[in-house]
C-alpha cells in the first residue's frame, strides 16, 4: 500500500488525482487543501495550507507519505503580476517547505510546472528546452523547478499546458467552459489566432502525474495533449462539439488584450518521452470535450 498525499486536492487536478487515487486498492489517499471540500469514499482529508511551515511539517510528521503530488499553485497569470509577493508565497516559498519535507521523509515529490517557465519564440517544446519567462507567473514557476531539482529525494517535475475539465462544484472555468457558455448565450467572443498550446484534459493530467509517481520516474517529463492548438482553433472545436454557432467566434491577435502578464506566444510540449517511458497516452481534443460534456449532463 503506497501513501500518497495530494496537495490543491479542491482544484481542478487536485479533484481529478482525488478521483482517480481513491478508487486504486494499492492506494492509501491524504487528501490535501486549505478547507475541505467533497466528502472521500476512501482515503483521508486533511487541512493544510502550504504556505505555513509549520502546517506542512506536522502534516507530513502526521502522514508519513511515501509520493508527495504537489498541485497547489496560484495559477492566475496576471493576479501573479500584479501582486508579486503573494505569487512568490504560493508558487516558490510554499514549494520550499514541500520539497524540504519531502527531504526529511524520503518521500518521492511530483511537482506540477508549467509551459509559462518559456519565452514563446518557438514550439512545441521537449524537456531539453532552455526556459526563458516573460512573466512573474512564469518566474516564479521555474524558481520552484530549481527548487526541486536541488533536493536529495527522488523528484518528478511535471511541466503541463493549458488544462481543461470540469470541478465538482463548477466553480472553476476554463476556455472550453467559456467558449460553451458565451455561444450559449449568443454572446460574440474574440478569439486569438496568434498563440499555440497543446491543451490538457486534467483527467490525463492526473493520470500522468500518477504514472509517474507509480513508476518512481525521476526527472523532467512534459504531460499534455499531444495536439498543437490556437484558442481560435480550441473555440470552433469547442462550437462544433456542442451544435453551437461558429459566427459569433471572432478571430483576433493578442494585440488586441490589455493583460498585466505577457504570455508567450507560442508552446506547446513534445509528449514523447512520456509516452515511451510511462506509458502516458492522452485523449484527442474531441475525445477530451466528450468526456467534459459527460460530466456536465
């Protein structure tokens, strides 16, 4: 029995690793979040906000896990601009108390990066890619790389791209749930056609971040979609998945948005290493909205 503890387990990943890990026999699951969120079937939940030393040292005295999964982030690009210390306080400082834990325990860290940590100028990428941020997000993200790699126990990072799916609560959007709902409502949206990612069902997501901790893979591996996507294209797919009408999305550039953060333009990952190495095989874009809109019914 492998115990493994989630971090962020109320976020869209967290929520996705939670449902996957609590339905494994060979797993015992500690669930992880600043409050509490659904009931577990099986498995534990205990409250924990990373960003406290001493709530992550007697967390991990308490549980002793073995794999530490650690999807707590704050993720909002341009909230990370705008108010640099609090990003730093998540997304480095707070993956310094993990990583040295995970020091002390022996645990094995799996820590979720980002396609952020690059400058844009070309894509997709594989894990020899040189980073390069243009963003406080972005910075603040390969800090935490650096952080990780450093540490004496065995380490995952998991760099991923533009992740989609639905919460529980539906609490969270994202760009597929954006598109739906403004076509839904026969709002005109502005799309760019200037940008490229290779976005992300969180459901692959999760499981390949637990390939990798099952696997005890060490190192750096890329988990995305394996398909190269502009927003425009991910919007008409989007529309044409759910019979919604295609002239009300509009092509635009990323000129056209005032945003605190510069995103870089074009990224995207490579898959193929965990592909070979963990067995990783992602869904299609449309298979990916099928399984979304299951879970919106």
């Amino acid at each position: 029995m492998i115990r493994v503890l989630v971090t962020g387990s109320n976020g869209l990943l967290g929520q996705k690793l939670t449902a996957l890990l609590e339905n494994d026999p060979g797993v015992s699951l500690i669930a992880t979040a600043r409050k509490p969120g659904a009931p577990l079937k099986h498995g534990v939940f205990n409250t924990l906000d990373v960003t406290l030393q001493s709530d992550v040292d007697q967390v991990m005295s308490s549980v002793k896990p073995d794999v530490v999964i650690h999807t707590a982030a704050m993720t909002q690009v341009d909230q990370c601009e705008t108010d640099r210390d609090l990003c730093w306080l998540n997304n480095v400082t707070a993956v310094e108390y993990v990583a040295k834990a995970c020091e002390r325990h022996g645990a094995h860290l799996v820590h979720l990066s980002t396609d952020f940590i690059f400058d844009g100028t070309y894509g997709p990428l594989d894990e020899t890619a040189k980073p390069n941020p243009i963003s406080h997000y972005g910075h603040s993200k390969l800090a935490a790389e650096e952080l990780v790699m450093k540490i004496s126990t065995p380490w995952t990072i998991a760099r991923t791209v533009l992740v989609y799916g639905v919460t529980k609560d539906q609490s969270r959007s994202n760009i597929i749930l954006w598109v739906k709902k403004s076509l839904e409502e026969g709002k005109v949206i502005k799309v760019v056609t200037d940008q490229w990612r290779t976005p992300t069902l969180a459901e692959d997501l999760a499981k390949g971040c637990w390939l990798a901790a099952s696997k005890k893979a060490k190192g750096v591996y890329n988990i995305s979609g394996a398909e190269t996507l502009t927003p425009y294209d991910i919007a008409i797919k989007t529309a044409d998945f759910f019979g919604l009408d295609k002239s009300l999305i509009e092509k635009t550039d990323a000129s056209s948005f005032r945003q605190a953060a510069a995103r870089p333009a074009r990224t995207g990952f490579i898959i193929e290493k965990a592909r070979k190495t963990l067995g990783y095989n992602p869904h299609t874009m449309n298979e990916g909205l099928a399984i979304l809109a299951g879970q919106l019914k």
